[in-house]
C-alpha cells in the first residue's frame, strides 16, 4: 500500500529563490494574496510551507503557494518549510493531502487533484490506496474521481459556479455523459435528485433485460445500487434484434418452420388460435365474455411470432398464433359457441 512520506521533524529555514512551484496544484484560483500578505507581517508566517528536494539546493513546493505568493510580496528573501523526500506520487499525495485540509478547498479542485494523483500510476494508486494515503473513505475517492473524469463539462461549469450542488453533480456524474445530457435541466436546476436518478433510468435499458449474452455489450454500463443499466441505447437494441432473430431461427429449425420476427406495433395483427384474444392485449385483463373454445383454422396458419416489447426493451415470443385476418374469417357468427 502506498505511503506518504515522512516529513522533517522541524521546519528549515530555505531561500524563497530556491523553490519552484509544482506544475500538479490541483489549486487553481489563488485569492487574497495582498490580505495575506498583511496578516503574515503583522502576525507571521502561522504555517509552515511544505517542499521536497529537487536536487543540490533546490526544492518544489507540495503546499501552500498562496503563502509563498504573500511572502514574496513582502520581499522575503528565506521561509521556513518542512522537508521530504519524495517522488511524484507521494508528493501529490501529501499536496491533495494538505489541500484537504483547507477549509476553502472546493470539490472539483480535490477531484481534479485525485485524478492526477491516479495518473501517475493507476496500479500503484487505486481507489483504495488514495483512500488509506489521504484519510479518506475509498466510496469519497471513487465520488470524487468520477467528478474529474465523468461529469459533463457543462455540468463543472455549474458546479465551479455554485449553480449545482455536490449531491446533484456526483449523482449525474455517476452515470455516462450520453445519459447525463438527457436529464431535464428543470431537474437539475431544481436539484431533484430522485427525479434525475429516474430520468437516467428511463433513457438507459436494464441489464437483466439482455436476451443475449452481455459480454457482447461494449457499451457505457450505469450502475445505481446493485442495478446495472446499458447507456447505449442504439448498441442494446442492435443486440437484442439479432437475437430475436437467432430465436425465430431456432423456432423454424423445430415446430414453427413459419416463425417470424414482428414489429411491436404489428402484434395486434395476430391472434392465439385457441381463442379470439389478441396478442396486443397480452398485459390487459381478459375479456370474460369472450369465446374460449378453438376456432378453425387450417394447420397451416398456426405459427409462432417473436417481437421487441417498445417500452421495456424485453423479447416476447408466442407460439400457436395465427394472423388475425385468418381467425377474423374463420370465427362463427356466434362468438359463444364456437366449436372446435
């Protein structure tokens, strides 16, 4: 497991001119420098800056640039810092670290701080590793990672602008962006995060809906809770209609050598061939006044039809079922005592 590095028990004192400032600060913004600096001359410098060494006389500073920023202002030619020796990844440990530890630090700045520290080494510095280096629970680095590395630019941009919350911004981000640009923006300004997790949902397909095996799916995967849903919407039915296909093959390769494959629009078009009720009508109750007994019709009508339900995205299949033209014809004049 990744450790940060020992700090120097006491701070030493090091020429200003020999610090560089780190190219990885996950702070960006650097205000009330000028207040700063009158604080430190009239109080002193209350915290230490931390450095490593960078070779013979030379040091990159890990934390506190907007103290070295005052200090210059004030034409200091020394400060004293606490020393280690690190590498990159330690160094950007203890920078996020001691950026954590701001009181004015803001989520995307640890995100974006998070996700650089992973850069370095994505095998070295796992969710678990950051986690256990920076005192933090591995569920905050995953959140934080998926802030830098998920959630739509527009969606930063409201989030660096306080125009949405973290709660709303880590559910969005939580999802793939090509689901994320489909929630409504009333929702997302009304910071309704039930309904956004709703919304995410009803423009993605659940996994357990797959008739075929989903190792084929290389598409973005969303998961909420122990759910797992498929983002890409067009990949998922392209899947799915082949294997509709590959069942009417089977059902032609055995009873049903007419089998085919229907829209779902088209499935009031077929009837079973025991009774008068149509396949449409396969989630509404029963008519209870409607004929049961068989009606005839030639053998070689029967067949079986598969189809891909519109709304849930499931394959429906029924067999024994004739056109509902044919059955029209061949009904009785008298619906309740139709014979067989």
């Amino acid at each position: 497991m990744p450790t940060l590095p020992a700090v120097t028990p006491a701070p030493t004192r090091i020429p200003i001119a020999a610090i560089a400032t780190s190219p990885f600060n996950p702070r960006k913004t650097f205000d009330h420098v000028d207040e700063l600096a009158e604080s430190i001359k009239a109080q002193g410098l209350l915290q230490n800056l931390l450095v490593r060494r960078k070779g013979a006389g030379r040091y990159e500073l890990i934390a506190g640039e907007c103290r070295l920023r005052a200090v210059k202002l004030l034409k200091w030619t020394e400060v004293e810092a606490r020393v280690i020796d690190a590498d990159d990844g330690q160094a950007r440990a203890a920078q996020i670290v001691e950026n954590l530890q701001r009181a004015d630090v803001t989520p995307l700045e640890e995100a974006d701080g998070l996700a650089q520290l992973q850069d370095e080494d994505r095998k070295k510095w796992t969710p678990a590793a950051i986690a256990a280096a920076i005192g933090k629970s591995p569920r905050f680095v995953q959140q934080r990672l998926a802030l830098a590395r998920n959630l739509a630019p527009a969606h930063k941009a409201a989030l660096r602008a306080g125009k949405i919350s973290v709660e709303v911004a880590r559910t969005l981000a939580g999802a793939p962006q090509i689901l994320q640009a489909k929630v409504e923006p009333w929702a997302i300004a009304r910071g309704d995060v039930e309904t956004i997790v709703r919304q995410l949902r009803e423009h993605a397909v659940p996994a357990g809906h797959a008739a075929f095996d989903a190792a084929l799916y290389k598409g973005e995967i969303f998961e909420h809770g122990t759910a797992r849903y498929f983002a890409d919407v067009a990949q998922f039915e392209k899947l799915q209609t082949a294997a509709a296909q590959a069942l009417v093959d089977k059902l032609r390769a055995g009873l049903w050598k007419k089998a085919k494959l229907v829209k779902a629009a088209d499935v009031d078009d077929w009837c079973w061939a025991d009774s008068l009720e149509r396949i449409g009508h396969l989630n509404e109750p029963k008519d209870k006044t409607q004929a049961t007994g068989k009606i005839r019709v030639g053998v070689e009508h029967l067949t079986a039809i598969v189809w891909i339900d519109d709304d849930s995205h499931k394959l429906r299949q029924a067999s024994r079922v004739v056109p509902f033209e044919v059955a029209n014809k061949a009904r009785p004049a008298d619906r309740r005592s139709h014979g067989s």
